[in-house]
C-alpha cells in the first residue's frame, strides 16, 4: 500500500533544474536513503515530499493519516538555551510540567546529553543527537 507518491516533478531554482521527472513512490515500512553529491537536490526533494515546498511541476500524494517528517541538516540556532530546554521544545504542547521534565531527564540520561550545557556550546554531533 503506497503511503506518499510523487510523480513527475520538477524543481529548479532560477535557471538551474535541480529535479527533473522525478516519480518515487514509497510503500508502508519502506525504508529510503538518498545519496549524492552537494547540491543534488536531496534535501530539497524531503522538503518536497513533507510539504514544505510545492513543486514547479508535479504531483505530490500523501495516504491520508500519513505525514513525513526529516532531520534537518543544519542544527538551528539556539541562542544560550540549554540541551534540556531544546529537548523540551520538541515535546508535546499537552504535557503536565512534571512529565515534561521527566521526559527530558530520561531522553538527556538515556542519549548521554550534557543537559544544563548551552547547546551551542557543545559539538556538532552532541547537537545533532
């Protein structure tokens, strides 16, 4: 059961094609890896295939109750927030403030996250985690 389709679509940026005919088509518990050199349109196609940029051309379909979600490259900046408090933010809105720091407190112990250091004084790989 096909869960997202993209079929012939194309993306340029000014005069520059990056994606041209592309059709992909992604079954349920598919697993993907995208591969190629800087600049290939890797990311702009996950961009394309969650939503947060429309096609030049194409279709994009998506199964209803579907929704596709990717790590970003770059790691936002933070300001001085600690890791806790950036771990916190990607929790759920609905959470009871004890839950919310349980949460965080287990997620910093179980990925070995220094959680009161600020995250952009810690490396690009702690930062990724």
């Amino acid at each position: 059961m096909s869960v997202l389709r993209l079929s012939a679509l194309d993306l340029a940026f000014g005069h520059h094609p990056l994606l041209a005919n592309v059709d992909l088509v992604l079954e349920r518990r598919e697993r993907v890896a995208l591969i190629g050199r800087n600049g290939a349109g890797k990311s702009s196609l996950l961009r394309i295939m969650s939503g947060e940029i429309q096609p030049d051309a194409g279709v994009r379909w998506l199964a209803e109750g579907a929704r596709v979600a990717y790590l970003q490259q770059d790691v936002p900046a933070s300001g001085d927030a600690t890791v806790a408090s950036v771990i916190a933010q990607g929790l759920p809105g609905d959470l009871e403030p004890w839950d919310r720091e349980h949460r965080v407190d287990a997620l910093v112990t179980t990925m070995g996250l220094p959680g009161d250091q600020p995250l952009l004084a810690c490396s690009g790989g702690i930062r990724r985690r």
